[in-house]
C-alpha cells in the first residue's frame, strides 16, 4: 500500500461544530441568527424567540425524522452554509422514549440510546457545512465522579461522551454586575464549568455572536 503522507500545516479549517448549552431562556436558539445561512431542525416548538428572523426550519419528532433531514441536507442542502439542531437533549429524550418501547430492560434502552446518538451526531457533524447543536443545562459526573455544569442529555454515558464530539463546546452565561447585565459565551473551562475551544483560537469568553466566533477560528462562510 503506497503512504500518502502529509503535514498538519495542510490542515485548514473549513466547517466548524459548536455544542452551546445554557438555562431555559439563555438565548442559546436566539443565537441561530448569528450564524450564516443556517436551516434549523427543531425539537422543541421554542423558536418565538426568533419570530421575525424568515429563518427555514424543519420540525423532527422522531429519530427518523432526524435522519430523513440528514439525508436532505447531505444531498440537497447545498445553499445553506450551517445548520442549528434546537435542541439534542430533547431529540435524546425523544430517543429514550423509542428505545424503551423495544426493550423491557432499561439497560439495553440507555445502551442502544448512546449508540443511536453517537452515530447521528458523528454524521452531522461530518456535513460540509458549519453545525450548532443547542443543549440544556444539568450538573453532570466526570469519569472520575467529579461534579461540573454541563450540557444535559438522557443517560450518564451519552451525556459524558457528548462533549468529546465536538471542536467548540460553549456555555452560555448571563447574569448582572454592578446592576448591569451581560450575556457571553464562556469558551474555557473552569473547575465548576464544561467549555473547550479546540482551535485554540478564542479568548475565555467571547460575545453571543456565532458568526463573529466561526469567523475569528478561520470558518469558511462565516
């Protein structure tokens, strides 16, 4: 077999894959109109909060639901640069519910969840084009029992893998200082908080604005 060798200094980034998790009423979803040219795939009948913006979306109730916009936009979704999946703790949910109807054991059901979720993330996160998940907010366990803030989803094991499958894993903070609020994507993690920024790009918080953040990691389309 002949090696086709390469250097890192050839890789270049093109699509980015964001995992934003935050409170009920954060403006994680508001967030979908920073990004450029996006499509949604919503779970959860909550975009009020972009009434107005003439943003395309498709709702998803059901695991097949999700894989038939999959394939949609692998084969015919060329004219929109990123796509907002609202939220992936709610298609989990959704998921569990499937999967406990096949199985009396709830082992097999959390089992066959984190295999049906790692696969289709995995696939969306492979699509030529940039990907936002949203996530709610729930104290999760490290592998060594470590407790963090973090995003949410069904199933200890799904929940502590989800992290791991994405380059940019932000927190959506808000809060008030000096009788002031302000809203920021933290970027870093911290000892009570899960963030990451695998492009190494990004200061330890950043404004709520996805298309300013894909554009200073060096994202096509941004």
């Amino acid at each position: 077999m002949a090696i086709n060798l390469k250097t890192t200094s050839s890789i270049a980034t093109s699509h980015i894959n964001i995992l934003c998790y935050g409170q009920s009423g954060s403006g994680k979803t508001t967030l979908i109109k920073t990004l450029p040219k996006p499509i949604i795939l919503s779970a959860e009948s909550g975009l009020r909060s972009l009434d107005g913006t003439d943003i395309p979306y498709i709702e998803v109730e059901t695991m097949d639901d999700l894989k038939e916009a999959y394939s949609w936009l692998k084969n015919e979704g060329g004219e929109y640069s990123s796509v907002a999946i609202d939220s992936i703790s709610e298609i989990g949910e959704v998921v569990l519910s499937e999967e406990k109807q096949k199985s009396k054991d709830p082992r097999q059901a959390y089992g066959a969840l984190a295999d049906s979720m790692m696969s289709i993330i995995r696939a969306f996160r492979n699509l030529p084009m940039h990907v936002y998940m949203t996530a709610k907010l729930s104290q999760v366990q490290d592998d060594v029992g470590k407790l963090f803030w973090g995003p949410s989803m069904p199933g200890s094991k799904t929940g502590q893998q989800l992290p791991y499958l994405f380059d940019e894993v932000l927190a959506m903070r808000f809060g008030k200082t000096d009788d002031k609020e302000w809203r920021g994507l933290m970027c870093k993690g911290d000892t009570s908080w899960i963030a990451k920024d695998r492009s190494g790009k990004l200061s330890d918080w950043e404004d709520p604005d996805l298309g300013k953040l894909i554009a200073k990691i060096g994202g096509q389309d941004a």
